[in-house]
C-alpha cells in the first residue's frame, strides 16, 4: 500500500514502500560519488605528469589499480558493516519498517554489489591503460616499456 504524504501545495502525494531497488540506487549514487572523486585526483595527478605521456599513463595506471583494490576490499566488507554508519542510510529519508538483520543484508548487499561492479571496472581501465603503455613505450632510448 502506497504512503499518503502532505506535499508542498497541500495536495496528498502518495509514494511507494521503499525497496531493494531504491537502496540499490542509492548505493550506486553513493559508490559513484566517491569514485569521481578518486577519478578527478588521478586525472589531475596524469596532467601533472602530462610532460612525460609515458610517466602520466603508468601513474595513471597504478593510481586506477590502487582504487579497484580499495573498491575491492569495501566490497569485501560491506556485509559486515553496520548499515547505519553507511552514506547510504542517511540518503533513505523514509527507513522501510523491516528488522534490522534485514535492513543490514540490504543495504550491505546492495554496497557490496556496487563496489565488485565499479572493481571490476576498475580493473579494465587498469588494464586498458597498461595497453597504452606499452604502445608508447617508456622513455626515449629505452627498451623496457615496465
């Protein structure tokens, strides 16, 4: 049954129950946020490098590679974390009435399932950028592109 709510102009506004597919888009929103930023760092760590290409795309690459190993290990341990100190829990602004076993296997879940998807990812671009690399090469006059 859909939740009657008082909206702005006084008119009833009525929402649907919160459920596993509205948690999950607030863990992705939240996993996303958090990889745009580790992503805006490591760009700016590649155009600080952007003299030497070959310098900038390894860097890049560790920097990508350090990041789906951090991804990795949160979804590791996305399970076990209380629920309740996760960013997704504060964006829920009508927590479902469910016991807290089951909030915490949802919410935990559904972080863990978006951390192994953007590790994954992660790990592609990580290899994409060793590709590049050794396409460019290493510096001039060497002949080991690693």
């Amino acid at each position: 049954m859909a939740q009657r709510d008082i909206g702005r102009n006084g008119r009833p506004v009525y929402r649907r129950p919160m459920g596993y597919d509205d948690i999950r888009q607030y863990a992705e929103l939240s996993v996303r946020r958090g990889c745009g930023f580790a992503l805006m760092a490591i760009v700016t760590a590649m155009v600080g490098f952007s003299g030497e290409p070959w310098i900038a795309v390894r860097a890049g690459a560790v920097f990508v590679l350090i990041a789906s190993v951090v991804l990795y290990w949160r979804g590791r341990h996305a399970r076990q974390r209380n629920f309740r100190h996760t960013e997704v829990w504060l964006m829920i602004e009508d927590a479902p009435a469910l016991p807290r076993e089951r909030l915490q296997a949802m919410i935990g879940g559904a972080l863990a399932e978006v951390y192994f998807r953007y590790a994954r990812l992660a790990a592609y671009v990580t290899l994409a950028m060793c590709l590049i690399d050794v396409v460019l090469g290493g510096p001039p006059g060497s002949a080991k592109a690693w």
